[in-house]
C-alpha cells in the first residue's frame, strides 16, 4: 500500500469501527451516517478526488506542447483539494503529477521551492508558482486552448 492510500484506509477503519459500536449499542441509523461521514473524507482525501496522475517528464512535454499548466500535488495535502474543487471540470485540462509517485516530480517541487516539498506547485510557460490563486490556475488553463 503506498502511503497515499494510509490516511483514507485509517479514516474507513476508524469509521467502521465507531459505527460498529454504534450498532451495538442499538444506534443503527447514526452508525450509518457516521459512517457515511468516515468513508467521505475518505474519498475525499483520496487519490480518487484528482484526475489521473502522470509522470513529470511527461507532463512538462505534454505542457510545451499544449501549453497547459502542470499540476504538483500530493494526497492529503488541504491546498491541493482546495484547488481541485475550486477548479471543477476544469482541472482535466491540466497535466498532474502526484510527487509522492513520481521521484522526479518531487524534485522539481524542491528544485522551485529552496528545496521544501510545497504543494500545490504549477508550472506555467516553465515558470513555477507556488500554490496560487485557483481562479489565476483557471485562467490560466482557459487561455491555454
């Protein structure tokens, strides 16, 4: 299991587990909900939330080709969800790179940020920016074609 899947499985775990108790003790109905509530945040702090990852190669090749953004990311990480949701539908068009599965995204973050693992970094026109205004990102991938 890689490490971006622990917080979601602990999150299911401890979830079942409070709702198991619940049951128990004759709560049905909120072991439910409570339930519900566990396996959300899960997905939510989940890979499953982002579009599908690629390497960081192959996301700068595909970037000077079309000239949209590259996204690095992490799960987990609160600033990069919030830009995920801000972005909506939109957030296909860019290139993501999850650092946590791609060596050579994580040294580009470190490379653009004095060496710390900040996210979410994006690349525009090879320029790095450190998590930026998710309407800026927009823009940005609006103008991009």
């Amino acid at each position: 299991m890689t490490r971006a899947w622990i917080l979601p499985s602990l999150l299911v775990v401890c979830g079942a587990t409070v709702a198991t108790a619940l049951f128990l003790r004759g709560s049905s109905g909120t072991a439910v909900a409570l339930l519900a509530v566990f396996v959300l945040f899960a997905g939510v702090n989940s890979p499953l939330i982002f579009p599908r990852s690629i390497g960081a190669e192959e996301a700068r090749r595909r970037s000077a080709a079309d000239g949209r953004p590259v996204i690095f990311w992490r799960p987990g990480c609160a600033y990069c969800l919030r830009l995920r949701i801000r972005l909506g539908r939109a957030a296909r068009r860019a290139h993501w790179v999850d650092i946590w599965r791609d060596p050579a995204g994580a040294a580009v973050v470190r490379e653009a940020n004095g060496g710390d693992e900040t996210v979410p970094t994006v690349l525009v026109a090879g320029r790095p920016h450190v998590n930026p205004d998710p309407v800026w990102v927009r823009e940005k991938l609006s103008s991009s074609g």
